[in-house]
C-alpha cells in the first residue's frame, strides 16, 4: 500500500505543471467546442431541411393599402367585372423595372399607375379612389403608396435578381413552374422566369409567397447550375 502511494506521489511530480493545467483547460475547452458545434449543426440542419413554418414567409400575404389586382393588369384573361373586356396581360418588367439589371425588382410608383388611372376605371371603385388621392389627381397632396413586402430575406442573406434573370432566360431548362413550352426553349423573355420563385403572379388576386425560399432550396438550385455554393456568397 505504502509503495503504491509513494509511487503514485512520484508520478505526480513527474507529470508537467503545464499538462496539469493544460488537461482541465482542455476538458473544459473540449466541452465548448461541442456545444458550439452542436448549437451551429443544429442552426445549419433547421436551415437546410426547416419545414417552413407560415409566420416566417411561408404562403404569407398581406393586406395592402389598395387592393391591387395582378390579375386585371398582368392577366391575359377576361376581366371579372366584365367578361366582355380583356385583362390586360402587361409585362411584369413594365413595372418592376429594375429586375433585370438590379438586386431589387422595384415597385413603381404612384405616377405610373395615375399615367393609366388618371382617365381609366370607374369613379366609384373605392380602391381607385385611394390610388388617385395618393396621386394628387383631386388636389389632394402627393403621397407614396407604402406597399408591404410580401417576399422577404433575413437580414443575414444576400439576394440579387440580376444574375438569376441573366441566367435562367438564357437556360429556361432550370425555370421552375412553367409548362415544356417554356422550359424546351432555347431562350425566352425576364417575365417567363419569374413563376421559379414567385409562382403564378398573373393569376394572383393578391400576391402571396408560394415558395418556401428556403436555403436548401437556394443551395440546391445553384449546385445543379453551377452556381456558387460557398456560405459567403449568400450570407453577409
Ligand atoms: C397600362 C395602364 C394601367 C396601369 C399602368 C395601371 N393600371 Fe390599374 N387598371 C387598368 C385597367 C384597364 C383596369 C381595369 C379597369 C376597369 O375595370 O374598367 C385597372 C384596374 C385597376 C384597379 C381596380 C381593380 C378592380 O378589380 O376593380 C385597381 C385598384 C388598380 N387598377 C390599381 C392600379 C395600381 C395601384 C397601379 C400602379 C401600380 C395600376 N393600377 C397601374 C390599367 C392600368
Ligand atoms: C401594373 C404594374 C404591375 C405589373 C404589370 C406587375 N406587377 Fe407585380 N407588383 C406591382 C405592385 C404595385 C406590387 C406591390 C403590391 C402587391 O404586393 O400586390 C407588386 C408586387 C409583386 C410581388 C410581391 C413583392 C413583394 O412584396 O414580395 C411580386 C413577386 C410581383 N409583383 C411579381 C410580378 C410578376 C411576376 C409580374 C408579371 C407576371 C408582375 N408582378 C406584374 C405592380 C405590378
Ligand atoms: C431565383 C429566385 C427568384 C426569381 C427567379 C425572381 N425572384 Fe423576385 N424575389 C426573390 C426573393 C428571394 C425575393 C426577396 C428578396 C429580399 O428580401 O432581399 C424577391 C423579391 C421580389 C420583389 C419584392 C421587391 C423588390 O424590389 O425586390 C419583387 C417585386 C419581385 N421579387 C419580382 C420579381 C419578378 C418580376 C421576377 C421575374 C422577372 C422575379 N422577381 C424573379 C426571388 C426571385
Ligand atoms: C433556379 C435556380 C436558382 C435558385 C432557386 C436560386 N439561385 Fe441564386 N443563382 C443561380 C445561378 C445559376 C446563379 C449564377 C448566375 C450567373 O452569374 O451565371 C446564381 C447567383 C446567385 C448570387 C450571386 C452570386 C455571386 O456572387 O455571383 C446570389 C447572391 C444568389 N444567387 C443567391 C440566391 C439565394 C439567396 C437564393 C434563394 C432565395 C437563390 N440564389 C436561389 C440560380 C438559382
Ligand atoms: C445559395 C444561397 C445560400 C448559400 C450558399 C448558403 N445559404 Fe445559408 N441561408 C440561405 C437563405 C436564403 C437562408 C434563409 C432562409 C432559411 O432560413 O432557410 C439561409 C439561412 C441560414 C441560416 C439560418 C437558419 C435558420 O434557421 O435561421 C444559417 C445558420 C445558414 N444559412 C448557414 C449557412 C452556412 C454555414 C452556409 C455554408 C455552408 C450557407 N448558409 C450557405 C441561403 C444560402
């Protein structure tokens, strides 16, 4: 007994001091990395795989301050209120001007919808009535239309609409949501790309986000196209 206490003393004093602290530090330092690691896999995997939940941008909408139809104006239907008249099957890029070149889309302003509402659509629509308030047509003062974003990014990504437009009319294979005609050609116009993340706007009485645009879904497309992948290309 005694010996092997005086052996386990001797082996004490031949173990560094620096180990002696260094192995605790370690233990301890070990135990952070994992809890790091795991809190950042866990973040990663909620990222990739997360089941959108509706509250953070899934099929979200939103009340806006005029009801503005994409129907009536990008539709190439026949109007509801009247049957007789068509819709009026206008490009998306007439007034999201900016999509093809910038990393917004834009949204035009209230000028641009008094060029045609000036004259057009009955006096007694309530919702026009507003758009011509807010235009100043009635001698009211001007004030902008605050649309409410439908689509939105967190802070912490990056989204350009440029290089996804560029891109996908000249490779309509990668559009997603349009039928063979669009997709079998061998290029085609902004306004034909438009459905791969943003669904049918056309026939949409209001807009609503229909795709998750989630980061797997993101990563998954720039793999198959020989987009970057690296986190620093979407994540500031
Ligand atoms: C190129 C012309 C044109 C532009 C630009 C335009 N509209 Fe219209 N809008 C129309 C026509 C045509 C109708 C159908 C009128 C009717 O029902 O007789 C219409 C209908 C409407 C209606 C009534 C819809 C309904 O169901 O009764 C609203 C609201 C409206 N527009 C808002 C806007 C807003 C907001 C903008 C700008 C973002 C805008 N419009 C830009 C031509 C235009
Ligand atoms: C006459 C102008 C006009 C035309 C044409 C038009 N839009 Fe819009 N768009 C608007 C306005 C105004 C808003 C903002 C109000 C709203 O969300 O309804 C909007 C909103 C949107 C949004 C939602 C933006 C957000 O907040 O996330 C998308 C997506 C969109 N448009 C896509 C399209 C597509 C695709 C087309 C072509 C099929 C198109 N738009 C044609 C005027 C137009
Ligand atoms: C590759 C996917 C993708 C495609 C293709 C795409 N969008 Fe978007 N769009 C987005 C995302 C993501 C957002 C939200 C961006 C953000 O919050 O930074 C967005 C936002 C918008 C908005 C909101 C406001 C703004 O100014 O950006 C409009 C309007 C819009 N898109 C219109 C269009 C139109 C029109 C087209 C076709 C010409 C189009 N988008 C094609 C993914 C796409
Ligand atoms: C339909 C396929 C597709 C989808 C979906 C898609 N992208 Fe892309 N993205 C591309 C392609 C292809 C490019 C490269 C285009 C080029 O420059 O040739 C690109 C380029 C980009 C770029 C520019 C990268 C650089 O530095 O050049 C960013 C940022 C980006 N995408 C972010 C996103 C985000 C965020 C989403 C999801 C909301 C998304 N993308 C969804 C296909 C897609
Ligand atoms: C092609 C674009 C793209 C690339 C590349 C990308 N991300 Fe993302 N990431 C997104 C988008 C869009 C979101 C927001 C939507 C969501 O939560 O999925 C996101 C969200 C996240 C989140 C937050 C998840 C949550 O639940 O809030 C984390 C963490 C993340 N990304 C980490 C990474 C890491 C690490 C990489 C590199 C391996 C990476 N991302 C590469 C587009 C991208």
């Amino acid at each position: 007994m005694a010996s092997l206490i005086s052996s386990i003393r001797e082996r004490n004093k031949k173990t560094p001091t620096w180990l002696k602290v260094l192995v605790p530090v370690l233990a301890v330092g070990g135990l952070g990395v994992v809890v790091v690691t795991a809190a950042l896999v866990a973040f990663v995997v909620t990222g990739w795989l997360g089941q959108p939940v509706p509250v953070l941008g899934f099929d979200q909408t939103f009340d806006q301050p005029i009801d503005f139809p994409h129907t009536v104006h990008a539709g190439t239907g026949q109007l509801d209120r009247d049957p007789s008249l068509p819709e009026l099957g206008l490009d998306c890029t007439f007034c999201h001007r900016t999509v093809t070149t910038q990393a917004n889309a834009g949204v035009p302003p209230v000028q641009q919808c008094a060029f045609c509402h000036q004259s057009i659509g009955p006096e007694s629509n309530s919702q026009l009535q507003i758009l011509r308030d807010h235009a100043g047509i009635d001698g009211s003062d001007k004030e902008p239309i605050n649309w409410r974003r439908v689509h939105r990014m967190p802070d912490h990504v990056r989204f350009v609409h440029e290089p996804h437009i560029r891109y996908l009319t000249a490779n309509p294979s990668a559009i997603g949501n349009a039928g063979s005609e669009v997709t079998g050609a061998a290029s085609v116009e902004p306004s034909m790309v438009c459905s791969t993340c943003h669904g049918d706007v056309a026939a949409m009485e209001q807009v609503k986000q229909v795709e998750p645009l989630k980061m797997g879904q993101c990563v998954d497309c720039h793999r198959d196209n020989g987009a970057p992948t690296d986190c620093a290309a979407c994540h500031h």
